[in-house]
C-alpha cells in the first residue's frame, strides 16, 4: 500500500515528520520514556515486556545494547557469518558511547570550570577592562581563538560591537561581509565523512555463508558436470548456479550501495534546517549552514539552537540540553547564564541570540568531528527474515548433510543400483574412476538441495521493496528518515492527523473583524475606530508578537514574518495602518509570557512613556474572553461586558462554524508600583489575566489542501481511520473535519466523537481508553492530550500513525521513536 499520509505531507518536505509506532511493545519504549520530558504517565503498563524475549526488537538504531546484544548472540546461533551485515557493530557502537560520553564529560567539565571562575570573579570584583585587548584577525577586532574566551567574559553588547553586528539589526548580510565572516570565522558545517565505494559493497556481498556454500556449489557441480558430460554440455549446471549468484551478489551490492547513497542524501536534507535570522533589520530565511558567526537568531519554542553564541534577549528560555550532556534536563537561560550550545533544542520561551562560533568550533562540532555518522539501519521486518531466510537456510543445509550421508553410506555398501539394476559399487571391484563418479553424482544431488532450500534472494527482495516505497514517497515529497517507517505505516490502522498545516494550507489571512462590539467591514476599515481604540490595538498586535515587519527603504513590498497565525493579525494591523517600527519604539517591554500550546495564549507587559503600564493578551477566543470584564467600544468609553458576554460567544462560535481560528486581543492597564522591580522577581512574576479589556476578536481563514479530501477519503477505503487532533477551537476543528470527509455528517458531530482535549483529559484513563477509539475530532488539545489519546489508541491495539508539523506535536510524535 502506498502510504495514505503521503497526500497530506505534500509540499511540506521540511516541515514534516511522520511518525508510527506499532502496537507491539518494545524496550525502545523505555529510552524514549528517559527522553520525553512530556512523558510523565508511567502507568502504561502493558508497555513492561518480557525482557527475556529476544525478539522483541523495533529498530536498531535506539535499541538498548541489551537488545542488540541478544540479537546478535541469537544470530550468531542461526548464522555466523550473515548477521554480521545486519546488526549493528556493537563493539565499535559501545566504543563510540564511550567516546561521547568523554568528550561529554570534558565539556561540562569546562562549563564547570567556568562558572567557578565566573563566580570567583564576581566575589573579588576584577576589573574586567584589564582583560588584553584581543588581537586582530582579518578584518575583526577579534580572532577565532580569543572570540571563544572572550565570549564568556565581555558583555553582548560589546561582543556584538567586535563582530561588526547589531544586537537588534543584525550584520548587514551583504556577500562582501559574509564571504570574509566565512574566511574569518569558518562556516556552519561539518566535514563529512566519505562514504564507502561501489567496490566495498560488492567485496562484502560475497561475504555470505548460503552464497559461499552456492558458490562451492557452482564451483563443484561445474568440475563434475565437464568430468561427466564433457566441456561443451557439463557446465550448463555448475554454470547457472554461478550466474545466480553472481546475480545476487551484484543485486546485493547494487541496492546496499544505493540505499547507502539514500541515507546520505537523507541525512544531508535532515540537517538542512531553514530558519530566521535577522540580517539588515529584516527576517530572513536561511539554512542552517549559511549561519555565520555575528549573525542575530530569533529562537523559539520547538526551535534548535544552530551554532553556539550568547543571548542578547530572551523571555523564559529554557533549553534542553540533553543532546550535549547527556542528561535530559531543563536548563534555564538568561543574562546570568547566556551561553547556548549548538545543537540543544528549545523547550520553552523566546530569545534572540548572537552567534559566535561555528561549524567545526561550537562544542558540537567537537563532538560530531570525533564520532561518524549515522550507521545503517535494519527494518524490524528485514531482521525477521533474515533469520527465517537463513533458519531455513541452515534446514537446507543439514538434510542436504544428511542426505548426502544416508546417499554415501548407502552406495559404499553395496545398496545402490543403476537404471539396469546393476549394484554400482562392490568393495573391490569397481574401479576408482567409477566409485568417484558415483560419489560426485551423489554430491550433485546434495549441491541440488542446498541451491533449492537456501532462500538467498528473501531478505534481498525486502530490501528492495522497501526502498522502492521510499523512494516512491520522496517523489510525493514525503521525507521517509528510516527505512523501517515504510514498513510499520503499511500495517498503521488509524491516523492522527493534526490540523493546522497538515490538513489545511497554513495560509492564514484575517477575513473577519470585531473592534469592539463593532464588525468592521471591510475587515481592514478602520476610518470607524476611535483613534485610541486603533491605537491600543496596534500597540497590542506590534509588542504582543513574535513577528517582525520590516518595511524596506525603497519603498518595496512590506515584508511580515512570523508564525502563520502572527502573520496573519501583524499584516491585518498593517492594513489597518499600524506603523510596527513607531509603535515598538512607544513603549519598553517590562516582562513577556510567551505563546505556547500549553495555554494558548501569550501576554506581554509594556511600560508607558508617561509611567504607565499595559497588559497586552491576545490568545485562542473563547479562553481570553472569559477573562475579560469590559470592552471598549468603536468611541473608546469602557462598557461592561456583563450583557454582551452572548454577543461575543455567538460571533466566536458563528466564526468558528465558517472554520475560522478565532483569537481575542484584549488588555488591561496596570500600576507600575505592582510591576516586581527587581530583576529576579520580575523573571517570575506571572502576568495579571483577570480583569481585561476586550479591545478585538479576529477571525483567521486557513483554507483546507487541495486534495485532502480526496485523502482522507482513500484512507478510509483501505481502512485506516483518521482522526484530527488539534489545537484549535472545537467549533473549528468540527468544520474543517466536515469539509474534509473527516467527519461524515453533522449528525456524527456528537460526543464522544468530537471531544475537547480538557474533556478527555479528565477522564479516568480506563473510560480514555474506552472512547478514544470513538473520537474523531478532539479540539482544544494540549500537547499532552495529543499523546494521551495516542496512549489510550495504542493499548487498544491499534497501530498509530502521528502526522504534525508543530512542536505542539513533538510529545505524541516523540513517544514511540519511529519518526
Ligand atoms: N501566535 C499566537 N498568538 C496568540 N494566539 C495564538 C497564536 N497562535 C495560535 N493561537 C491560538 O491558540 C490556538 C491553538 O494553537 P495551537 O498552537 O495549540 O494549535 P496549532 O498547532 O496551531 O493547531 P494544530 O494542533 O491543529 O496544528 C489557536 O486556535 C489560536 O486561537
Ligand atoms: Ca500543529
């Protein structure tokens, strides 16, 4: 089966993951237990397997040395020589552990090292001017070397004034500046290692016990055949025995090397990862390996930091930074410890950091230099049958053994006649030459056997299917990273699918407008708004975001970037005349909570010229409306929202019928006495949510993928069940899943079909399990619901295939390691 989820990754190469977990149970479980930091439902039971089951192996790239281990002694039983090809090296596997967890090692003890230095500075109060001045490299105040101390020592400001770069413009981007960055500070890559020739793969394709004993085979039945029959008839048996398995053994060699190639083209997009910069003031889109060092890197939640540098700003930052250390825990980052490694993920917050250093110099690049790359990868289904291929193998071999035996004996007592009856051996009497020939016709029958019963071409065939299907779904633009997930998405019987970008085009534009009670029609009319009213609006949309608008010089197009649903509200502010960089400048950002999944809203408080302070929210509708006691109307006179609460919820749910995202911008004004004024305090002070003023609800058009229906529709031919968990408004979950087949009527529009994530969360987990299988459409989803029903999914057997392209997904997408 080609895989359904094809059609929805369409476009999307980059963006997208795919995920399946079987419903069997597997040891890999517990290491993505130890990773998941979302994971904290430990009372999944049936996930406790028998450890002493051999078999019981998933993947063998996570799989715990254990496993392996077991794999390979169990191999080594069925075959010596052929497992060798399909297991990992453990020993060099368990060397390269050790080699991490060295330089792991080494790393924090630097890092250690530092901080003590760090802190014995701050006790004594050294004067830091006396640091020598760094010596110039090329162009730069600074050189590589010094750049790596220094950065740990001067302040960003500083730093960034030495590498020609502006905390908030960025470098200049020009190519002069960044081909001499490059000469200066190197690039963002690391060398490759070369891979294996065409030579190598055909050298260890022969290397296979069925093909030796084949080729000893041919080999035999070829001398005998020409002892026989004579040269010009006898080598036709010997001979198409050798043709099959040169045939083999070049097949082999061909599709090992090829997919040796896929890999690396694999692993090559895997790591080419576009993200935002700020160069000249504007964002821009870059990939990962053009970053150099200067350059000014928004970060987000869900982002990974690209190169090591040091934060500049950064609002609740936490950083995971497992992948260096080795231990999955959650640091904090702020002014006190800015450094960011390359290569860690973002786990919560916002930031903007300054890189500087790169490729081969950031602590990453130290360790990827000291380890290879990824080693091949074995399908669980390769593995089966590689051991029943070589099980009857092994059969084959032994009755051809004992045939031969039983053959032998039989002749050289006297038991065996020919065509005429003839006994064709008597001790004593027949000749060398005849006892030989009666041998050899023996042994040609054993040599049969073994040609017959060795399924040499079995596993090959597999391999080859399966990269077939990968590369049928490259050409769907379907990034397949493991060979394994074709196989495991065959057998999927349900689908999680998520809305927003999956299903839908991730196109959003404003199309309806509520300033105040007032529908603004145009949505970008705002010749009706009272002037302070537009002007709180702007101020919330432009400070309250994550996006920037850049409006070029020359008069260009105005460029607005963001995540699509910021984009959308920050091109509708435009529209509505809002001047992003003025009104920025208007006030001082005091404290910033974030946007997250979580709870679906962000808020920022900003300092007023005149020493004022505004609480900005903006968040999904139904959530900030709740928290509002007051809107201000198109004249800017507070009203209470008491009688107009219905009003409100009716144009949030009419919106959300015509699947429209709704979200509420609304504020509320603050006592700068309130505001924690010492630092500390104010890194936690949890911004005041009660008492808002709604000041707008917008509604966000993101129009379905062509073609979605047409796939939901073949999903459910053959069988597989899609469902649509999402983060969105239920009301709009239930319209989108209406336009595109997922739900068939209105009347299965029921619970519990259609479910919000709070609602299902609060069950108790048997009652879970028992209607997971009924819903369809879950909306207002956390993350965490997204990996509980998942959960629930699984335990009823089903095989699940996750499909997201948010980090809201990463959880559910995480937990069964086959992504
Ligand atoms: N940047 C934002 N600022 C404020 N509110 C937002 C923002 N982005 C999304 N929202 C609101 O939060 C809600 C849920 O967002 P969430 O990130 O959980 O879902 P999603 O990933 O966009 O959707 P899906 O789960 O279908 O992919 C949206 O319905 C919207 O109302
Ligand atoms: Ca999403």
């Amino acid at each position: 089966m080609t895989i359904p989820t094809t059609d929805v990754d369409v476009n999307a190469v980059d963006e997208f993951t795919v995920t399946i977990n079987s419903g069997r149970p597997s040891h890999t479980d517990d290491n993505n237990h130890r990773q998941d930091q979302h994971n904290q439902d430990s009372d999944d039971d049936d996930e406790v397997v028998d450890p002493n089951d051999p078999f019981d192996i998933t993947q063998t790239k996570n799989a715990p040395i254990d496993t392996l281990r077991r794999w390979r002694q169990a191999a080594l039983v069925l075959n010596a020589s052929r497992r060798f090809r399909y297991t990992l090296d453990l020993k060099k596997e368990e060397e390269k552990d050790k080699k991490i967890r060295l330089i792991r090692a080494h790393a924090q003890v630097v890092r250690a090292a530092l901080l003590f230095r760090l802190a014995g500075e701050r006790e004594l109060v050294i004067n830091t001017a006396v640091t020598p001045l760094p010596q110039a490299d090329g162009d730069y105040a600074v050189g590589l070397e010094q750049l790596t101390s220094m950065s740990k020592d001067q302040n960003v400001k500083g730093l960034s004034n030495l590498l020609k770069s502006n905390p908030e413009k960025g470098i200049s981007g020009d190519e002069a500046d960044l081909s001499k960055r490059k000469n200066a500070f190197g690039t963002n890559t690391y060398p490759r290692k070369k891979g294996r020739s065409f030579w190598r793969f055909l050298w260890e394709a022969w290397q296979d016990l069925t093909l030796i004993i084949l080729i000893i085979a041919a080999v035999v039945s070829l001398v005998l055949g020409i002892k026989t029959e004579g040269l010009e008839e006898g080598w036709y048996d010997g001979g198409s025995i050798a043709f099959a398995v040169i045939l083999v053994i070049v097949v082999t060699a061909v599709s090992d090397y090829r997919q040796s190639l896929q890999f690396k083209n694999l692993n090559a997009e895997k790591q080419n990862i576009q993200l935002e910069v700020i160069r000249g003031g504007r964002t821009i889109k870059i990939s990962i390996f053009d970053i150099v060092v200067g350059d000014v890197i928004p970060l987000k939640i869900g982002d990974q930091v690209p190169a090591d540098g040091v934060l500049i700003t950064c609002h609740s930052l936490a950083i995971d930074e497992s992948s260096m250390t080795g231990e999955s825990k959650i640091v904090h980052k702020d002014h006190k410890s800015p450094f960011l490694m390359s290569g860690c993920k973002v786990a919560d917050g916002v930031g903007v950091m300054l890189v500087t250093s790169v490729g081969i110099n950031t602590e990453w690049g130290l360790l990827m230099a000291s380890i290879s790359e990824d080693t091949g990868e074995e399908t669980p289904l390769q593995v089966r049958l590689n051991g029943v291929a070589t099980f009857i193998g092994v059969v084959g071999l032994s009755v051809a053994v004992l045939v031969l035996a039983v053959l032998l004996g039989r002749f050289f007592s006297g038991n065996t006649k020919d065509l005429d009856g003839n006994i064709q051996f008597t001790a004593g009497k027949t000749s060398i030459s005849d006892a030989v020939d009666g041998v050899i016709k023996i042994f040609t029958m054993a040599v049969t056997i073994v040609v017959v019963a060795v399924p040499e071409g079995l596993p090959l065939a597999v391999t080859l299917t399966l990269a077939y299907s990968m590369r049928k779904m490259m050409a769907d633009k379907a990034l397949v990273r493991r060979l394994s997930a074709c196989e495991t998405m065959g057998s999927a019987t349900t689908i999680c699918s998520d809305k927003t970008g999956t299903l839908t085009l991730n196109q959003m534009t404003v199309v309806e407008a509520y300033a105040g009670r007032k529908k603004l029609n145009p949505v970008d009319d705002s010749s009706k708004l009272h002037p302070e009213v537009l002007s709180l609006i702007n101020e919330g949309i432009a400070q309250n975001s994550t996006g920037n608008v850049f409006v070029p010089k020359d008069g260009g197009e105005t460029e607005v970037t963001g995540s699509p649903t910021e984009k959308a509200i920050l091109s509708w502010a435009v529209k509505l005349g809002m001047n992003f960089d003025r009104t920025r400048s208007n006030t001082t950002v005091l404290h910033v909570f974030p946007f997250n999944s979580e709870k679906k809203r962000g808020g920022v408080a900003l300092k007023l010229v005149d020493s004022g302070v505004h609480i900005h929210w903006k968040g999904a509708a139904e959530i900030v409306l709740n928290a509002c006691t007051q809107y201000l109307d198109s004249n800017g006179d507070l009203q209470s929202i008491e009688e107009e609460k219905a009003f409100f919820g009716e144009a949030i749910d009419d919106m959300a019928a015509r699947s429209l995202r709704c979200v509420v911008i609304a504020y509320r004004s603050y006592e700068l006495e309130k505001v924690p004024s010492n630092e500390e305090e104010l890194d936690h002070w949890s911004l005041p949510e009660e008492e808002l003023v709604l000041l707008a609800i917008v509604g966000i058009k993101d129009p379905c993928r062509p073609g979605v229906k047409e796939a939901v529709r073949v999903c459910t031919e053959a069988g597989v069940k899609v469902r649509m968990v999402t983060g969105d408004n239920l009301q709009t979950a239930k319209a989108i899943a209406l336009e595109c087949g997922i739900l068939a009527s209105t009347e299965d529009a029921i619970e519990p079909n259609i479910i919000e994530g709070k609602r299902f969360r609060e069950l108790p987990e048997k009652e879970r399990e028992q209607i997971a299988k009924k819903i369809t459409v879950m909306g207002r989803s956390s993350p965490n619901d997204k990996l509980l029903l998942v959960q629930a999914l699984r335990k009823g057997g089903e095989v699940v295939a996750v499909t997201g392209d948010g980090t809201n997904d990463a959880p559910a997408l995480h937990e069964y390691g086959c992504y």
